[in-house]
C-alpha cells in the first residue's frame, strides 16, 4: 500500500533534528548541588572561567568552596572581559594548561560561557580560535563543561555556539560544535539578584529579543517555536517586575528559565537581522549588546512584518503570553506585538535613538555592510541587504519615542 502524499494545499512540517546535549538542573540554590555534580562527570581538577564582577559579588568565591568541599581540585581564570575575544581565549587557555584540568566551569554572563567554550575548541582540538568559525570544525572529543549563568540574557549555557571576537578583524566570530555544548547547566535565580540594574535590563532585552528572532526564523521548526512561545511567555511578564523588585525571586526564576528555553530555540533555529545589526554597533561603537538588540528589535520586527509568513509568525508569538489573540486578526496581533516591545524597552530604559549611543551617522555605510554579512542576516525570514540594513540604521537614528520609527524599508 503506497503512502498517499500530503494535499498541496496542507503544508508539511519543517525537518529538524534535535539531540538535546545539556542537562538542566534548576532552582533556588541550585549551586550546592556543583559538587556532586562535577563528580559525576568524572571531574577531579576543574578551571573555574569567570569575571571580577562575579568574584565580587561573591559567587566565584562560594563556587570554589563548593568544589573543594567536594575533594575537587580547582584552578581559576577571573579575567573574562565583555564580548570576548581571541586574546582572551588565550589567556584563559594558558591557564588550563598549566594545570592540567580535565573539566571546565563557565560562572558569569555570556561572555564566561563564551570564554570556557573557546578555550575548550583550543585546549582539546588544537590550532587556534578561528580554525573552529562555522559549525563541526571539532574532531576531537572535548571537556565536559558545566555552565551557571548568573545573568538571565545570552542563554549560552543552552548552545552549542561560542562568540568570540577576532582582535585583528574585530568581527564576532560563531564557533560551534555539538561537542562544546554544556554539559550540564545550573540554574539557580538567586545568582541573579546581584546583576546590577542596567544589566538585569540589557540581559533581559537580549532575551527577549532571542525569544522574538527565533519565533521566525526562517529555520524555525516545531521544537524551536515551542521554546519561543514558552520562553516568550516566561520573559515578556516577568522583565518588568524584576526591575521594579530586584529581590523577586520568582519573577528571576522566570527570566533564568526563559532566557534558557530561549537558548535552546537559538540552538534549532538561529536568529535574525536584530542581531546582525546589533554586533556591528557593538564592534565599532560599544554599544552594549542588549542596548543595541533593543533599538534595532522592533525597526527588524516591522521590516519582517511585510512578509505575510513572517507575520503571521509574530502574531503568533504575541498570543503566547496573551498579548493579543491571533482570532483577532494577524493584523491586529502583530501591531499588540510591537506595542509590547516597545512598552519593554521603555521599562528596561533602552535608548531609542542611535545617536543618543554615541554612534556617527557617517558610519551607516560600514554598519550596513558589516551587519548584511554577519552569519544571522542569512536565517532572517525576509531577504535582506546592505540597503535594507542602511534603511533600518537611518530609522534607528530617527525615532525618539515609541511607534515611532520613520524610513523603514519596505
């Protein structure tokens, strides 16, 4: 008996193949289960990657207890910087060596997930940080790696991806293997309290902007659009009363899920043009990420917007934490969709205009270039060019205040 096919007007599901790679160990503290944890990987001498705002605040300090009260040996590289780079892969690198670890902690935001992922590409395969751009570059096995995200944002701790900048060409590059995903990740809400007030906001923009990028994708599948929805659901709610209550713990626990789910969306379906047009404001102007994400987030989301898929995508999205009903209309939706960004972006004090970031104007050229080839332009559900990405940087200077976002390319 022959399989009959599909009707042609009843589209098939997307493919996708998913092998989930990092065990989840959530709740308030969370943390002291590390020990035994490390153990059960095999661990016995670990490098500790973290930032001196982390040892500040103390979790660095409470981490290496935890690990020596399990009989664990441990060494410490407290020099990660933001938005790292080759240099600081390096660094860390030299570290790992000299004490001949066989597992790797990455305790801090984005950048010590980052740092721990490519000192591990480089300490267990070789050559250098830029042999391993693109995905599956790895031959070797590598560390097991154990993640603690102490801010709810880059969702690193659920990838399989690194972001290291290239320190001669300054250029983010994204280096990953099925291998250099952690293997277990922790995710305890009370690490999150101490994030100061700016970074608790940035974070949280940067993960919501993740939960609406992979929403639509053009790589989305099912699996990844059930990680937008729920991540999406837990985010857009909680951003706003964490920063009117740093100390709820609840509403932290939903931002540290959130950003996760929004992590292992990114993992099955990629992101999009607001992160494209984010890292070159980031490389040339330091801009912070989340900031930069914020600003151009919804200029991308209308962009998208004219493509009816890409659309109906949103208003989708917009209905998972009750935003709007797609019964309603796409069209309503979609417009509930961008009222709410912007309505989060207010809260979380981003700047509106390009400007008031200290970008040039005169700079919108190289921006456009730089931003049409960065490796998330190409999963954008809308075809976009260096044009289209100038377009979007001339609005970015423009708007002042919500709906407002003159010179969006059509």
């Amino acid at each position: 008996m022959t399989q009959e096919a599909a009707p042609p007007h009843v589209p098939l599901l997307p493919e996708f193949d998913h092998q989930p790679r990092t065990r989840i160990v959530f709740g308030v503290g969370a943390v002291e289960r590390l020990g035994d944890l490390a153990r059960e990987l095999g661990a016995k001498r670990l490098l500790l990657v973290t930032d001196p705002g982390i040892v500040a605040a103390g979790h660095a300090g409470r981490v290496r207890q935890i690990l020596e009260s399990a009989g664990l040996d441990v060494a410490f590289f407290d020099a990660v910087r933001e938005n790292p780079t080759t240099g600081c892969v390096d660094s860390c690198l030299a570290v790992a060596r000299a004490a001949k670890i066989d597992a790797i902690i990455g305790l801090g935001g984005g950048s010590a997930m980052d740092t721990a992922k490519g000192c591990n590409f480089v300490l267990t395969n070789g050559g250098r940080m830029q042999d391993y751009r693109g995905f599956g570059k790895a031959t070797k096995p590598m560390l097991p790696l154990i993640a603690i995200p102490t801010t709810a944002g880059t969702g690193s701790e659920c990838q399989s991806y690194a972001l290291i900048g290239d320190e001669q060409t300054h250029q983010k590059m994204a280096c990953g293997d099925a291998k250099a995903a952690a293997r277990i990740a922790i995710l305890d809400p009370g690490l999150t309290v101490s994030q100061p007030a700016p970074v608790t906001a940035h974070t949280g923009i940067d993960a919501i902007a993740h939960a609406v990028e992979t929403a639509v994708t053009k790589k989305r599948n099912p699996l990844s659009l059930m990680y937008s929805h729920e991540a999406f659901k837990l985010l857009a709610p909680a951003l706003p009363r964490v920063l009117k209550a740093p100390n709820d713990l609840e509403a932290r626990g939903r931002m540290l899920l959130g950003a996760a789910f929004a992590g292992f969306a990114i993992e099955n379906s990629m992101l999009g043009a607001a992160h494209s047009a984010a890292n070159p404001l980031t490389a040339h102007f330091d801009v912070v990420h989340g900031e930069a994400v914020g600003i151009m987030l919804p200029l991308v989301v209308r962009f998208n917007g004219q493509d009816p898929s890409a659309r109906q995508a949103y208003a989708e999205l917009a209905s998972a934490p009750e935003i709007a009903c797609v019964s309603d209309g796409h069209e309503h939706a979609f417009e509930a969709l961008i009222a709410r960004l912007e309505s989060l972006l207010n809260a979380a004090q981003i700047a509106r205009s390009l400007a008031d970031c200290g970008v040039q104007r005169s700079a919108i050229p190289i921006l456009a270039e730089e931003a049409a080839h960065q490796w998330t332009a190409g999963f954008n559900p809308r075809p976009i060019r260096a044009e289209d990405f100038a377009a979007l940087y001339e609005a970015a200077f423009n708007q002042r205040g919500p709906g407002d976002a003159p010179g969006i390319p059509s």
